[in-house]
C-alpha cells in the first residue's frame, strides 16, 4: 500500500470501526442500529425513551418499527401518564409507525379523547392515518370532525380526511365547513381545497 492510497482508505472506512455499543440517533439507515431481537426487555424501553428525548434529531418511522411490539408497553407508559403533550404526541406518532392491534387501540383512544391536549389529540388524528383502511378512517375521524368541541381539532380531522379518503369524505367535509362559523371555517380551507382539487 502507498501513501497516497492512504487517504482514500480512511474516506472509505474511517480511523476505527464504532464501539460495539454504538446506537445512532440521526436519520441513518434501519440497519444502523442494533437490531431490536437482541435487545432486553429493558433495553427496549431505555431505547424508547432515548428516542423519546431525541427532540433536534427526528427518528425515522424504520427506526421505531426496528423496536417492534415490546415497545408499545413503554410508549403507552408515556401517552398515559403525566408527561409533557409534547412527549405524548411523539410517543404517538411511535405508537403508529409499529402498529399493531394494541398500538391502534391506544392511538384511537386519543383520536376520541375530548379532554386531551391539542398536540396529543392532533398526532393521534394524523397517526390514525397510517393503521387504518381509508374505510376505517373515514369511520373513526368523521365523528371528531363534526362533533369534537375544538374547532382546530375538527379541522385537523377534515385534513386528514381529505388527504386519505377523500373519495369517502370529501362531502362531508364540505358539509362540515358550512356549519361552520365564519371565523373557524378558515381552518378548513385546505381541506376544502384539497377536495377540490381531488
């Protein structure tokens, strides 16, 4: 080897492999990280609440599902308990890249919960996106559309609505916006359009 090579080999490989505890947090590939099979139960749930904490670095959707389902018992820890709405919307949106049946039942428990904050509530509705048939979300976000107290919340249903089952939804949420108030049918403007343009 010359020395000139040198420089194209450290360009390709690096001065070192990583430590073997190695656990990236940025937007690398899946396989970056240590696969979840290998880990603990209680290395599962320091990694949830690792990825939790990870507020500058978002974590891909590959990455929460590499945890698999021995990571919605923590997640659900965090939507239930006293945490942050911040926290609890993120652990959401965790909740709905690992689906499930248990992961579903959690987050539309969200999508209905009147009292909730505004973040929690609106990660749930846009969750709710991702586990269920455009038939099943039309059933479950209409309901909050018309009838949630908020008038940002049943916007936010409307959007969802018009972004994944339009063709179901579209009359009923022109329908919505009309009963609407002059002032809160502002919200729903890019719902609106969005089926107009469908």
């Amino acid at each position: 080897m010359t020395l000139a090579s040198l420089p194209l080999l450290l360009a390709l490989f690096g001065p070192g492999a990583p430590p073997r505890n190695y656990r990236p947090l940025d937007g690398g590939s899946p396989a970056a990280a240590p696969p979840a099979a290998g880990l603990s139960d209680a290395e599962v749930a320091e990694r949830v609440r690792t990825y939790l904490g990870s507020i500058d670095t978002p974590i891909p959707m590959a990455r929460w599902r590499s945890l698999g389902q021995r990571a919605v018992a923590p997640l659900e820890n965090v939507v239930r308990g006293g945490e942050l709405p911040s926290r609890r919307a993120r652990a959401l949106a965790a909740l709905s890249a690992i689906g499930g049946d248990r992961a579903k039942r959690i987050v539309l428990q969200m999508v209905h919960a009147e009292g909730e904050p505004f973040a929690v509530r609106t990660s749930a509705l846009r969750g709710a996106a991702n586990l269920l048939s455009t038939h099943d979300l039309a059933a479950e976000l209409r309901p909050v559309m018309e009838g949630a107290h908020d008038a940002t919340i049943r916007a936010t249903a409307a959007d969802e609505l018009s972004r994944h089952a339009a063709s179901s939804s579209c009359e009923a949420v022109r329908a919505q916006a009309e009963r609407e108030s002059d002032s809160d049918r502002r919200q729903f403007v890019p719902a609106l359009e969005r089926c107009a343009g469908g």
